[in-house]
C-alpha cells in the first residue's frame, strides 16, 4: 500500500508540475511526459527506500 500511495502522489506532483512549465513555456500540455516522469521518479524512490538501511546505528 506504501508503494500505491507513493506513486499516487508522485503521479499528482508530476502532473502538476509538467502543467506549469508547459504553460509557463506556451507549449501543449502532454499528459504522457507527467506518466513518465512519475513511474521514473517512483521507481528511484523506491530504490532509494531499498538501499538506505533502516538499522539503528550502534553508539562509539
């Protein structure tokens, strides 16, 4: 569920955020590159949450 609702809103964040630009730059807005950019952007969260260890750290 953590994983849904992480590309939930990594989905609505690029969404929005393709929109500015595109209307900042007076270019069409293309619902595709906002999918692309969510799944990628999803996929290197994830990787990210894999590799950080979630140990707790020993006291020197």
């Amino acid at each position: 569920m953590q994983y849904i609702m992480m590309f939930v809103w990594t989905f609505l964040l690029s969404e929005m955020v393709v929109y500015v630009i595109s209307s900042m730059n007076a270019e069409p807005f293309h619902f595709e590159t906002g999918v692309f950019v969510a799944i990628v952007l999803t996929i290197l969260l994830i990787l990210m949450i894999k590799l950080i260890p979630d140990e707790p750290v020993e006291k020197h």
